[in-house]
C-alpha cells in the first residue's frame, strides 16, 4: 500500500506543476486545479514521510 500512495502523491505533484504551468500560461482556471492539488498532496507527503521516519526507527533499533 505504501507504493501505491508514493505513485499517487508523485503523479498528483506532476499533474499539480503542470496545472500551475498552464495557469502561468495564461490558462485561468488552471490555478483552482493546481490549489485543489496542493489540498491533496501535501498530506500525502506528510504521512509518507511519517511512514519513512517510523521505518527507519524502527530498524535502527534492530
């Protein structure tokens, strides 16, 4: 599971970068896809960052 949430928050950060580059581009709307992206993935990165330092305390104390 923890790939498939690593594979969603990099596709969603894509997608959020190319919606922002659209919006710089003169495409209005794009910039409400870009913040509704921001919304979703940076709570996607923070867990899998938890997820990342829980693990390695973890196997430090192996």
């Amino acid at each position: 599971m923890k790939i498939v949430n690593t594979i969603l928050a990099i596709l969603l950060s894509v997608f959020g970068m190319v919606s922002l580059i659209a919006g710089l581009s003169g495409i209005t709307h794009q910039y409400m896809m870009f913040g509704i992206s921001l919304i979703v993935v940076i709570p996607m990165w923070d867990e899998i960052y938890k997820e990342y330092k829980r693990y390695k305390n973890i196997n430090r104390k192996c």
